[in-house]
C-alpha cells in the first residue's frame, strides 16, 4: 500500500507513533493544470531546510510521536483511489492514532472524512448515526458543484459532497471564487462562510473564532486547499486565486483549530509552477499544524 519514507523529522515506527502523514500522489481531475501528484516529495524535501526546534511552541519536532508512512500507490479512476483511501486511513484511526494526508488534489479529502464521521460514529454503541465530526476548510474556491467534466468526485465538488453526505457541521474561508449557483446554495442552507475579503476586513482572529463558535465541535476535520494562499506567495497551485488569504492568516487559523482536530490534510499543492515556494509552505503549515495541536494537547 505504501512506500517511500522519507520526512525528515519523522523518526517514529508506525507502531509507536501518533501522527501518521502520508502521500496520495493523485491529481487526475484537476481542471486547471494537473501537478498537485508531485507535492509530497517536494514537501518532503522542503523540510529538509527546517530546523526540529520551534521557539514560537517551544516544541521539538523529534519529540512528537510523528512517523511518515511514504506514498500511497494510487489508481487512475478517482473512486478506486478513495475507496482504498477510505481503508487505508479507517485503519489508522483504529490504531487510534491521527491522519495527516499530503495530497494530492482535494477530491481526495472526502475519503478521510468519511472515515473520521464513520469511526466517530461507530463510537457511540453501535448507532450510525452518533456524534457528528465537523469539517473546516480553507479554500478559495467553495468547491460545491454536484458534478464537473462528468464526474461526481471531481475536486471541484469535494465540499458540496462532503456538506451534503457527511456533516453539514460546516465552515470555509478565504472563499473568493465559485459561480453564482454556488453562492445562493451557500446562503440558502445558511452555511458558515468567511470571504478572503471578510479575513482582510475583520481579522483572521475575529474570523477564526466566529468559525470556531459556528462549529462548536472539538471533532474537526481541517483541510487545507492551498489556493486559499495568495498567489503572490505561491503560484505553484493548480487554481491559482488572486487576492487571497497570507501564510499569517492560514497559519493562524491552524493555531487556533489544532486543538480541536481528529484529521488533517494539505492538498493542491503543485510545486512545478514555481520555485519551490507552494511546496516549502504547505510544508511549513503541515508542520505547524503538528506543533499547534500538540502544544494544545500539553496544555490541557
Ligand atoms: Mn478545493
Ligand atoms: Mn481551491
């Protein structure tokens, strides 16, 4: 199933570790241009460049439970690759341990929800239907058609399936793109969203807790579209967004929401158009997710 280990600070055994990252390499429905398949390893190099300690969480990278468990091999066909994706990350959750997932495009991050709500859900004694997950996304684009090019899983579409089949505990920001049907499906159901013009205009702080409090979960599901980020710091993205959110604020908003998570991904990531910069981020951000949720464990 998978192969290749290589982050850097992620030194632990499967067995003994906590935070369990993986590659799914997968970017066959992108619109735009394709290249997210090449994110991981280049995060993965990137790292290399970072030291283990962060002073801001007074944290030691290699002091964190975190093993890499290298690149899932994927199919051609988006439904096999979830389906094995929904497997594969349902088995780590039994192991009781927390999935990090580098995509990749973001039709992926559907699999690892619904692997969250049904783990989640299977807790509570034997009724499907127990305590609902929530999911927060950072993207710019709000991703709620039902169908694109022919396909029910094409990226453009992960939000609308995951509000409508798994949780409609719901919130996105940094949103600034999406045609006016999506926008009136957004206000019709009264989902929580938060513009890239609302983060400029209010304060990522201000927003972030809003968002928070709309959820009022401590069961998140974060996703991390990386075209949330301004093309300006990272043009190596497959739907480059103009006037969008800075590191700062995404990286806030993964201060903030760590504590509360059971999963995480960075997906759409697509290093090729650029110089490296998309790759070093989504890196860096993955790494602050760690730092954050486990600075918010040590805490409490
Ligand atoms: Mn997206
Ligand atoms: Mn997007």
């Amino acid at each position: 199933m998978f192969s290749l280990p290589s982050f850097y600070d992620a030194i632990y055994d499967y067995d003994d570790a906590e935070y369990i990252i993986f590659g799914v390499p997968f970017d066959c429905t992108s619109s735009y241009r394709a290249g997210s398949r090449w994110a991981p390893d280049e995060m993965r190099k990137a790292c290399q460049n970072f030291e283990t300690y962060d002073y801001y969480h007074k944290l030691d990278m290699t002091d964190i439970l975190v093993h890499d468990a290298g690149n899932m091999d994927t199919a051609v066909a988006v439904d096999d690759v979830l389906e094995e994706l929904y497997d594969d990350v349902t088995a780590i959750l039994r192991d009781g341990k927390f999935p990090i997932m580098l995509g990749g495009e973001h039709s992926l991050s559907y699999a690892p929800v619904k692997a969250c709500r049904d783990h989640y859900a299977e807790k509570t004694d034997g009724e499907d239907v127990g305590e609902e997950i929530a999911f927060l996304v950072l993207d710019a684009h709000l991703d709620m058609r039902t169908d694109f090019r022919g396909l029910t899983h094409n990226h453009a579409c992960v939000s609308r399936h995951i509000y409508e089949d798994l949780t409609t505990k719901y919130a996105t920001i940094g949103v600034r793109s999406g045609p006016e049907e999506e926008w009136a499906y957004m206000e019709e159901n009264k989902i929580p969203f938060f513009t890239a013009d609302d983060v400029d205009e209010r304060g990522i702080k201000d927003v972030v807790k809003e968002a928070l409090e709309a959820l009022d979960s401590d069961k998140i599901y974060l996703s991390l579209d990386m075209d949330v980020i301004d093309p300006a710091y990272c043009a190596g993205l497959g739907t480059p967004e103009p006037f969008g959110l800075t590191p700062r604020d995404v990286r806030e908003v993964l201060r903030a929401a760590a504590p509360k998570t059971i999963g995480f991904d960075v997906v759409e990531a697509a290093p090729e158009y650029d110089q490296g910069n998309a790759a070093i981020l989504a890196a860096k951000l993955m790494r602050e997710f760690i730092f954050s949720r486990e600075a918010g464990k040590r805490r409490s």
